[in-house]
C-alpha cells in the first residue's frame, strides 16, 4: 500500500509540473476594436502624482448613448505613442499631398 502511495505521489508531481509548465506555454490575447465617429472628443490629462497619462475618448452612438473611454498610460509609453502618432500622420499628410500633386499634374 505504501509503495502506491509513493508511485501516485510522484505521479501527481510530474503532472502538476507538466500543468504548469503547459501554462506557462500558454498564452491568452484580448483584442479591443475601438471605431469612432465624427462627434469624438478626446482629453488629455498629465498626472505628476504617478507620472501616468489619462487619454479619456467619449462618443456618442446612434442611439444617442454616450461612451466613455479611459486609458492611463506610464508617461514614457505615452511619449513614445504620441511621437508614433505624429510621425504617421505626417506620413500620411506628405503621401495626400504627393497624390494631390500628381493628380493635378495629370489634369494639366
């Protein structure tokens, strides 16, 4: 009786490592999609307390509720997210005028 305990014993302790093991292989992702209309607002609040950034976004749906969003960021993935921002609207701002261009070029 004592020499089954012991085998069910270890046998128990080589399945809780494989279970953890398998867990710490496993990964979970949620994904948040997040469309806007024309009437978004959006706030921007610095905190110095915590060096965090609040983002809040409010929009109203068709059904005339409004939504609200807040986001706090660490103040360095804020700056890195606003830098990010800026650069890719600028990129795009330089392409529209590039296809403006070659358009009116292609009238004439």
């Amino acid at each position: 009786m004592a020499d089954n305990y012991y085998i069910m014993r270890e046998v128990n302790e080589k399945l809780s490592l494989f279970e953890r093991e398998a867990k710490m292989r496993m990964s979970k992702n949620i994904k948040y999609d997040f469309r806007f209309g024309k009437k978004v607002n959006t706030s921007v609040y610095v905190a110095s307390w915590d060096n965090t950034v609040n983002v809040e976004i409010n929009d109203d749906d068709d059904d005339g509720v409004l939504h609200t969003f807040d986001i706090y960021l660490p103040i360095d993935a804020a700056e890195k997210l606003a830098k990010e921002i800026i650069e890719d609207i600028a990129a795009y701002r330089v392409k529209e005028a590039k296809v403006a261009e070659e358009a009116e070029e292609a009238e004439a």
